[in-house]
C-alpha cells in the first residue's frame, strides 16, 4: 500500500461476508488504499456495544490489488478501535460503514452498528460516512448506492466534515435511474413501537422475539430523512456526537446552585 494515497477503512455490521460491504470496498477502492476490518457474524442493532469481558481476535482473510481484509470476534465499533490499535499503519483519512442491509433513517441511527462504527470514526477525529440501502434481501442491488455514494465519498475526501460531525446516508430501495438525486435533510422524530411475540419451546418454557413497527410522527414534513426516502431520493443527515440540548439549558438553569 502507498503511503501518498488515502487510506479507508472499511466496516460494517452485517458481517464481513455480506454483499453489502463487498459492494462498498468496490465503491471506495477507486479512492485510495483499502482496509477492511469487520466481525466475522452479524452485528445488527448492537448500537456502540464493545465487547469488554471477551478477547478478541481478528486474521487476514484475503489481500488483493490495494485492499487488506480483516475479520474480526468483536462488534462493530471493536472493529474500528482494533483497526486503530493494530492493523492500521497510520491514521485512515476516511472511516466508510455499510452498506447496511435496511434502513438506518430517523431514531434508526439510535440502535444501528453501522452507524456506530461511524460514531466511533467521528469521536476519534476521522471523516466518517454510514451507508445504509433500504432493502433486506441478501443479493439487493447496490448499483445505485455505489453510484451516488462515490460522489459523497469524493466530496468528504475533498472538503471533510465538520468538526465532531459524520453523515448518515440512507439510500431508497430503486434502481438507478428511478433515484431523484440526493437531499442533505434533518433526522425525521419517530419511535420503534416495539412487541415481544411470546412463543412456547418444545419443553412449553416460554420465549420471546422481538418485533415492532415504524411510527413517524412527521408525515407532513418535507425536510427530513423519511420524506426523502419515501420520495426517491437518497438522503444525507448530518450526525453530531454532541448530544447536549443546547436550548434546554437555559430553561434548566433555575435549578441550579449559584
């Protein structure tokens, strides 16, 4: 690998198998050197969970023209602080996640891997980008996802990000051609309404699977995430790692010692 060209690393957590991440290794391989580090199974709704009570371990799995890829026993962000502490020769210039098998739209960004692999990228000073297609079949198409991404792709490289800023790029689940463009928009408010469907084990011990459904509470709103995916566009929020509530601390102020 060339040290005068960028580094990526890559990431996701669908596992390192998925087509989601071969596809984003095509995608960003134009761009510069490639390192993949990624758990070996499925991670998916681990949020920012590290593993702290298990050692991890991780071995090369194939190396071809200027892309390394490393599997890994660990989540998501375990992958990116492994790749920090022990594979990386240097300091990537770009953290890429995905592409996500389903969407990480709206509150989605609060449970999804994906997104905290990127978090982590972002609390450590990288420019990092999660890329998310709305489609849960193993085989989706990811055409148009690599398309438009490498035009966000090129321009984080270019121009970078904002201090403890990353993006959350959620891609509709359309061909190419039926994609309206991209819409840099807000983060829609919802909820998971979630269930616990109660199923009985062959010995009648009971289990449980968790279940539930989107509720949008902005069906009206034209700016957000949502609105942008439902209307063939791929949308582009800007995620802050801050989570204070910068208005609310004037209002908390009376209960404060002077």
């Amino acid at each position: 690998m060339e040290t005068n060209r960028p580094l990526i690393l890559v990431t996701n957590d669908d596992g390192i198998e998925a087509k989601g991440i071969r596809s984003l290794i095509e995608m960003v391989k134009p761009f510069g050197d490639v390192i993949t580090v990624a758990p070996f199974h499925v991670h998916s709704g681990k949020s920012h969970a590290i593993t702290v009570e298990l050692p991890i371990r991780y071995r090369l799995l194939r190396e071809y023209e200027n892309v390394k890829v490393y599997g890994c026993t660990g989540t998501p962000v375990d992958s990116v602080k492994l790749a920090f502490s022990a594979i990386l020769p240097r300091t990537p210039d770009l953290i890429v996640s995905g592409i996500n098998h389903g969407s990480n739209a709206s509150v989605s960004v609060v449970y999804s891997g994906t997104m905290g692999a990127v978090i982590e990228g972002c609390l450590n000073g990288i420019p990092s980008v999660g890329f998310s297609l709305l489609d849960f079949d193993p085989d989706a198409d990811f055409s148009a996802a690599q398309q438009f991404g490498r035009k966000i792709v090129q321009h984080v490289l270019g121009e970078g990000l904002p201090d403890a800023t990353c993006l959350n790029v959620n891609i509709p689940p359309v061909g190419m051609n039926e994609v309206k463009g991209i819409k840099v928009c807000r983060q829609a408010r919802g909820v998971w309404r979630e269930e616990f469907e109660k199923r009985l084990d062959p010995r009648k011990g009971e289990y449980y699977w968790l279940t539930g459904y989107f509720v949008n509470h902005e069906n009206g709103a034209t700016d957000t995430d949502e609105w942008a995916l439902e209307n063939n566009y791929i949308s582009v929020v800007p995620v802050q790692v801050d989570f204070t509530n910068y208005r609310a601390m004037e209002r908390l102020k009376i209960i404060q010692d002077d």
